[in-house]
C-alpha cells in the first residue's frame, strides 16, 4: 500500500493522537477555550470567550464526540458550543468562523437544536450587518480599527452560514464571495486586506501584508463552500465564475515548485512557516475534489485530492508532535506572537482533512 493511499497507515495514526490530544486539552482548558500552545511545553494560551477562534475549539469537540460516540464527549461539545452566544450580536465577519464551524458538525446525529438555533441566529446577525452597496459582510469593529474592511479571514465560514438563509441570504452570501474574490484579482499575490474608500473604491491595507500565509487557503475554502451551496441557484455564468476562480486560485498550488508548507509570511523571517495555511488549503483542496468529482471533472479531482494528501502526510510525518500537536504554525509573523507554535485552528482543520481523506466525514459536513 502507497504510504499516500486514502488509507495510509499514517493517516489513521495521526487521527488517533490528534483526538487523544484533544482530549488531554480538554482537561487542561476546562471552561476557557484554547487558543496556542507552547511548542515545547504543550501549555495552552487561552480566553474566556473564545476570540475569533472559539468555533474551532467547538468543532474539535464534536468531531471527538462523532468519533467516539460517548454520550460524556458529545455533552462536552455542546456545552462548548453553548458558551459561543456571547458572539451572535458582536460586530465582527468572524462569526462565520466562530458559527459555521463551531456548530456545522452538531448537525449530524442526534441533531443538536441548542447549536443550530445559534448557528441561525447568528446567519440572521450577520445578514442584518450586510451592506448591499458594497456587497460584503463588513469586517466589524468588535476588534478594533476601521470597521468596512474586506479581510479574507471574513469569507470561510460566513458564505456557508448566511447561505443557509434562503433568498436573501443565499444573495448576500454569493455577493459577499464575489467581492472578495473581486479583490483578490487586483493584485498577485492577492491582497488579504482593503479598506473601503470613497464611492465605490477600495484602498489596500498594509497588514495582513501580501504574501501572508493564509490568505489563499482562506479564499479557496469560502470558494469551495460558495461552490457547494450556492450554484443551484446561480445561473450558468455565475457558476462558471466561481470555478474560474477555483482554478485561477489552484493553478500556482498544484505546479511542481510549490511548496507544501507556506512560509508564514514571503519576505519575512526565512525559514518561518505556518502549518495551519496547509492544513486549511488541505481541506479547501478535498472539498474542491468532491466537487469536480460530481462535474465530471475527474482528471482535476485527481490532482486536487493528491495535492491535499500530499499536504497532510507533510503535517503528519513532519510537523505532528508525539504528543498529537500540530507544531510550526505561525499565528502573526509580524508582531512576533506565537511564531511556531500549535494554533487551535490548526489542529481542527487537520483534523478535518485527516476525517475527510479517511472518508470518516463527508467534505462538506463541516
């Protein structure tokens, strides 16, 4: 057996000592959510609120809950899930990373009506916040700085979420995308971050700075996610739209000379990498795959899905602890914090990757 293969010993390892570590953090945290780790020690940083990335601590718990089946397990996930409402009406596009994938995975067996109710109320939210002139989410102000920034941390999770509001929501979330996606092609490498100037303008913002690890891995899962839930409705042209985009985005991660790794921000700190933008791309690459699979597009579905297992076997034989941490992952290269750590949104989407490449989850149930 290829040690690449969907069913590679590898993979099954990792899965294991990712949710055993789940579990040991669990202990730890108690209450307060996670946020990064000390590469060393393995100690948690973490809040009382969950910050932007109190969704991924959530997510992780349900996919522990899923695996194990334990009424103790699925009780602790959504308890979790429970303590996200201060969020619903704070003003910030990070709802949808904290809604969407916080409360998407309770939606499978034995449904759990406490977090779909959340997951609607903050679509609602969020949809009320949506200014139609300039077609996007806001980026908010609960975080300080200007408030009508487009940041493309604002576009997973937030497509998926207000989509599931039919009509108007499924509207704004396409136009939410499209401007996004609008932006990015101004500028290569894109531009994580603009602020709105005057009329219909747009001026970029110097941080996150281009070449920031993240910022194509989190346009291409908004786009996959867009894609999954949003062409039914679209017509012909504007589907095609977002599979130009998919492809355009692709195009440079799938070439011979890119790495599997990114580094953590280009012409900063040589040899500073972030292992999160790889397990993210991991996803939006498999999510990517299943769509082209159901299109008739197989030779791309290949490609997508052999990149993807490319990318998780790198995490896991390179940069996974014995422990079940998912180390190197950079949270801001530029204020020095947290350079190579373990990053909670790391270890979900790896762990996601590992669900879906193992076939223990559909791609599109989170």
């Amino acid at each position: 057996m290829p040690e690449t293969s969907p069913h590679a010993p590898w993979a099954d390892r990792a899965w294991t000592a990712v949710l055993e570590r789940t579990g040991r953090t669990a202990a730890e945290v108690g209450p307060r959510f996670p946020l990064y780790a000390d590469p060393e020690s393995g100690t948690w940083k973490s809040t009382s609120r969950g910050s932007w990335t109190g969704g991924f601590w959530a997510g992780l718990l349900w996919l522990r809950a899923l695996a194990s089946g334990a009424p103790r397990d699925r009780a602790a996930a959504a308890e979790c899930t429970r303590r996200l409402a201060h969020w619903v009406d704070q003003d910030t596009a990070t709802r949808g990373l904290i809604f969407w994938y916080g409360t998407a995975l309770a939606a499978g067996p034995g449904r759990d009506s406490t977090a779909a109710g959340l997951r609607e109320a903050a679509a609602r939210s969020c949809l009320a916040a949506y200014d139609p002139e300039r077609e996007l989410v806001p980026w908010g102000a609960a975080f300080g700085g200007p408030r009508m920034l487009a940041r493309v941390d604002a576009v997973p999770g937030l497509v998926p979420l207000l989509a599931g509001l039919a009509g108007e929501g499924q509207r704004a979330a396409h136009g939410h995308l499209t401007r996004h996606l609008t932006l990015s092609r101004t500028e290569c490498p894109p531009r994580p971050a603009w602020q709105a100037g005057t009329d219909d303008g747009w001026t970029p913002c110097a941080e996150p700075a281009p070449g920031w690890s993240r910022t194509t891995p989190w346009l291409l899962l908004g786009l996959a996610d867009g894609l999954h839930c949003l062409t039914d409705g679209l017509d012909s042209r504007a589907a095609r739209a977002l599979w130009e985009a998919a492809d355009r985005l692709t195009a440079p991660r799938l070439t011979p000379a890119a790495g599997l790794v990114p580094p953590a921000q280009e012409g900063q700190r040589p040899g500073l990498v972030d292992t999160s933008a790889a397990a993210i791309e991991s996803v939006a690459l498999l999510k990517l795959a299943a769509l082209a699979r159901a299109t008739d597009r197989g030779t791309e579905a290949e490609r997508l899905t052999a990149r993807a297992r490319q990318i998780l076997h790198r995490l896991c034989t390179g940069h996974l602890s014995a422990r079940g941490a998912l180390t190197d992952g950079c949270y801001d290269a530029a204020r020095g914090l947290a350079p190579c750590h373990e990053l909670i949104w790391g270890d979900f989407f790896l762990a996601v990757g590992l669900a879906i490449l193992t076939g223990r989850t559909d791609p599109f149930a989170t």
